[in-house]
C-alpha cells in the first residue's frame, strides 16, 4: 500500500525547489516550517490512509451511468466529503472567497500524494481547483460572489469544457455556439467529449466552464468565448434553482483512470428547461475566452506533471516492496540459503534505482515550476516578470517530462514484478494504465514540445534561457568545489549535459531567427526531454549538496547513478535536435 513520502516532498520542497529561503527571505507571509511540515503530514496521511485503500476499488467498478445518472464507485463519495471538509480544495484560494491563500508549492505537493493515492479520484479537484483559479482571475464580482465560495470549499465542482468530437487540440474549428438573451445572459448549444468528472452525484451541483462561439464571432481561436454554464441554476440567495439543459450523454470505457468519470455532455438539446440552451453567464469578455482559459489550462499542465510524479512515486515503491519480498535464483555474492531477493539482481537493481532517479527529477522540476508560480504572484515590477517567464519556461517541461517518466516508471515497475506485473491483481498494471493519459491531455507533450521551443525560449529575446543556464552552471561550480567524494565525475558529466543543453538551445533559437520553423519543430520533442534530462541531473546534485545530513549518501548515489546512466543521453538528443529534421522529412515521405 502506498505510503506518502513526506520527509522526501518537504525535502525537495525546502532544499531544492526554494521554499525555505522564500519563507526567510518573508515573501510568503506568515508561513513558516512548521506550519508546512504539519500541511504535508496530514496531507500525507489522508493520502496514504483514507485514498490509497480505495484505489483498486475505483479501478475495478469504475464511473458507470446507472438509468441516466453517473455512479461513481463505492465509497468514493464518502471520500470526497472527508477530502472536502478538511479544506484541502481551499489550499491556494483567495481568502477573500474562504480560501486559504497558501502558495501554489505546497498544493502541488499535496496533488502528488492524492493522485499516488488514487489519480482517478484526485482528478475531480484538480479541475474543481483550476476552474477557481479561472473565475477568480476573470469573473465577474457578481460571479465570483455566487459561485466561488462553494467551489472553494468543494460543496460544488467545476470541470473544463473544451473538447468536441471534430475538434481535439485544434479548438479554433470548435462549433459549440451561444446566442445572447436581453437579460445579459446567454443560451449555450453543442457538444463536448472527454470531460472529466462532468456528471455525478457526490456535490448538490457542477460549475462547467464552457467554451464556444457567437454568431458574429471571428474565425479561429480569436472568435472563442468562455460561459459558466451550472448543471443547477442558482438564485440570487444561493439556493439551488431550476435544473439547467445539459447533461451527460454517455461515459468513455478507457485504458485506465477508471473511477473518474470521462463524460460526454450535450448543452442545449431541450431535455430540461422552458426552452432549448442551457443558460451560461460570460467570464471575461466576449471573443476572449481561450485567454481566460489558459489560466485554467496552464495550472492544470502542472498539476498533470504532477500526476506523473505521483504514479512514478507509488509504482516505484510497488516494485521496490516486491523486489525485497520476491525471490528468485541466486544474485552474485550470494551467501544465504536457497533463492536470493531479486532486489539483489544487478539489472532489477538498475531498474530500481532509474526509476527513482526519474522519480526525484520530475518531483523537483515540477515544485521548481510551482516555486516560480508563487514567487511571480509575489513580486513586482522586473522581479515578477522574470519569475513569469521562468514558471512559463518551466511549465511545458514539467508537464511532458514527468509525464513521460510517469509512463516510463510504471513500465519499469511492470517489469520489476516480472509475469505477475502482467496480472491485475499485483496492481503494478494499473499505475501503467493510469499513467498512460497524462502525456496526451492538457495539451499533448508534442504540443508541449512546440510551445517550449517556439513560445518559451524566445522570452526577453532567448535572454530568459541564457540566464536560466547560467544558474544550473552554479550548481555544477558547487558540486566540483564540494570535494565530496561521492560525487565521483559527476560535475564533469553535468557540465557536458548543460553544454549540450546551452549547444542545442542556440541553435534552435538561430534556427527561428531565421524562419526554418520546420527544423526547429521536428526536434521540438528531443529538445524537451534533453532538457528535463539536464534538469534531473542538476536538480539531483543540488538535493545531495543540502546542509542536511539525513540521507545525504543516498542523495550522492542516486545524483551519480543519473549523471552516469540517465545524462549522458543528452548527447545523442543533441544530435536528434541539430541533425534529425532532414532525415525525419525524408523518411515520413514513405507515407505520403
């Protein structure tokens, strides 16, 4: 059973990530060690103690429509009322709405223990979460006053509609449509698949945020607008109304995920109300509703980062308890009676360690992301822009590669319990089913990729990167000064990865300048893992250069088991970026 790795999050959080000089430095108010070490320890424990029993079960019953209601699986509801009544939907919300106005750190810490827990249940608050943070940031007062309060304190959950069967990630063909009534609001009318937790019983309502199209609107994404549109209508005093014309059609069957409810909902088709259109109320303003979106959209492709954290982190402790328990043959230098643990086997043992190694180095890229979120909300002027523009560089990155990693540890972990990670009853193949979402949603890690390389490295004309690297440099600088012999080459072999990081970076940036977007967009994706590679390696070494003795052996060993078999891979992701768009365009004409 899993067991939230509190020591390692506050250690990562404290040591690597920047909350413990951020709390010195007083940049976040009153919080103070202690209050985020008894945060994460209750966290912790729900986690482990009240989510994580009824993981297999939601995997095993799954959503399911029951005579046109959605039935989540058992016990579940229960759970959500706990998770709710102890405030943990309240963690980064405005005071002003019954928030808690904690930093963004310490949430994205607490979403990696409810997703290693269970990521089918912990979907349902991290879009309750994002779609607070979307109507805090463009709602009207009116809005907010109504319906954030509940959606604070998780009486209500909120969603995010933007997919349509025609129109994936290409939302500027989305046909969705809204006609505006005299009365200010507006009647919404289409289609939206893929929406996660649309339709359930555990809250009295659902606040869907909705994309779609008025019928004077331009073409394309700048013709987009954003409604709230409640599944309940709400009076002016609060109370629940009239029910409003939306509902779930139907529920996807899906590899994994299974107890989160993936729905397809219909706006508009009559089935309740006076008249067809289910009533929606504008957030922001007309035509520019993708840009209110993407506060929703880009705290959501962290909190999936950290999904992949989380499934690395529960997968790995899975295949680490079987390995110690399982055993099989006898490994070198065996002594003992009978078979030997297979975690004494030199190749389980690479497995095991490479999946901590990406495990620790997505952790820390993404509280990294999640540090310079917070540092911009509080800083002003230069200072905010610069932190802007470090957790918009980090956001893709975190996104795609923790996400990778997640895929990539489960598999590992598949691997470690041999033919019983084939069966389900060990529970290792559900961590891979699970994961196996997070690098297509949110915006696939190949439009991750494109983002990162054509929207990102241009910050402050390239500046931005070429400052970032200059930082990771120090730290190689203080483990060469170090003179700890644990590293053994270590700071040689990051130095040659943040070279090729520095090498590859110029000469996409050179390659925009000049207009060969091409180019640049077919090494897009090795790009992007040669930097999380990078990143893990630098991340790693600073964790093992903490003033904290606890653990620092294990620290030393993993940061150079990574510089000295994960790294060294930035090279030839070098040479796909550089040299790989001329043989990609030659070989994908077999397909034309």
């Amino acid at each position: 059973m899993y067991q939230a790795p509190v020591e390692e999050i506050a250690f990562t959080l404290k040591h690597v990530a920047g909350l413990t000089k951020a709390i010195e430095d007083g940049k976040l108010g009153e919080l103070s060690d202690d209050l985020v070490d008894a945060i994460l320890s209750e966290a912790g424990r729900f986690a482990s103690d009240e989510v994580a029993p009824l993981a297999e079960i939601g995997d095993r019953q799954g959503a399911r429509m029951v005579d046109g209601k959605v039935i989540v699986p058992d016990g579940w509801d229960n759970l959500y009322r706990a998770w709710a009544e102890g405030g943990w939907n309240s963690l980064t919300a405005s005071e002003d709405f019954g928030g808690q106005g904690l930093p963004h750190m310490l949430n994205v810490a607490a979403l990696e223990m409810w997703n290693s827990g269970s990521m089918g249940f912990a979907l349902g608050p991290t879009l309750t979460m994002g779609a607070v943070d979307a109507v805090t940031a463009h709602g009207s007062e009116d809005l907010k006053a109504k319906y954030l309060p509940k959606m604070v304190s998780g009486e209500w959950t909120g969603t995010m509609n933007l997919t349509e069967p025609h129109a994936g990630s290409d939302l500027g063909v989305m046909k969705s449509r809204a006609e505006r009534r005299d009365d200010g609001t507006y009647r919404i009318f289409g289609q939206k698949i893929f929406i996660t937790w649309g339709e359930h019983e555990i809250t009295e309502n659902i606040i869907h945020l909705v994309l779609a199209r008025l019928p004077d609107a331009p073409s394309g994404t700048r013709g987009i607008s954003l409604f709230l549109v409640p599944k309940y209508l709400v009076n002016d005093d609060g109370s629940i109304g009239a029910r409003n014309d939306l509902h779930c059609h139907s529920l996807e069957h899906k590899l994994g995920i299974h107890g989160s409810p993936t729905c397809t909902m219909i706006y508009g088709d009559g089935k309740f109300g006076d008249e067809p259109g289910a009533i929606g109320y504008l957030i922001g303003e007309e035509n520019k509703g993708l840009a209110c979106m993407f506060t929703m959209m880009n705290n959501a492709r962290l909190a999936v980062g950290m999904q992949g954290v989380a499934i690395c982190e529960a997968a790995t402790q899975k295949a680490v308890q079987y390995a110690r328990d399982r055993t099989q043959g006898k490994a070198p230098g065996w002594t003992g009676s009978g078979m030997s643990p297979i975690i004494d086997h030199p190749d389980v043992a690479r497995m095991l360690v490479t999946m901590k190694a990406l495990t620790q180095g997505s952790r820390a890229i993404c509280y990294v992301c999640a540090h310079a979120t917070d540092m911009s909300h509080h800083a002003e002027g230069d200072e905010a822009r610069h932190w802007a523009e470090r957790a918009a560089l980090l956001t893709p990155i975190a996104k795609s590669f923790a996400t990778d990693a997640g895929v990539d540890v489960a598999s590992l972990g598949i691997q470690t319990h041999g033919g019983m990670g084939f069966i389900e009853e060990t529970g290792a193949a559900r961590f891979w089913r699970d994961s196996r979402i997070a690098p297509i949603y949110e915006g696939t890690n190949g439009i991750q990729a494109a983002d990162l390389v054509t929207r990102k490295l241009p910050l402050s004309n390239g500046n931005h990167v070429r400052g970032f690297v200059t930082e990771l440099k120090q730290v190689v600088n203080a483990v060469r000064a170090s003179n700890l012999e644990g590293f053994g080459e270590t700071a040689t072999r990051l130095d040659a990865s943040l070279a090729d990081l520095e090498d590859t970076t110029e000469w996409l940036l050179s390659q925009l300048a000049s207009g060969n977007t091409s180019a640049v967009l077919a090494g897009a994706t090795p790009y992007q893992r040669l930097f999380g590679l990078a990143l893990t390696g630098i991340y790693l070494a600073k964790g093992a250069l903490a003033d904290e003795d606890h653990g620092r052996d294990n620290r030393l060993a993993l940061c150079r088991f990574a510089a000295e078999n994960l790294i060294a891979e930035t090279a030839a992701l070098k040479d796909r970026v550089v040299n790989g768009a001329a043989s990609l365009e030659a070989a994908r004409l077999m397909f034309a």
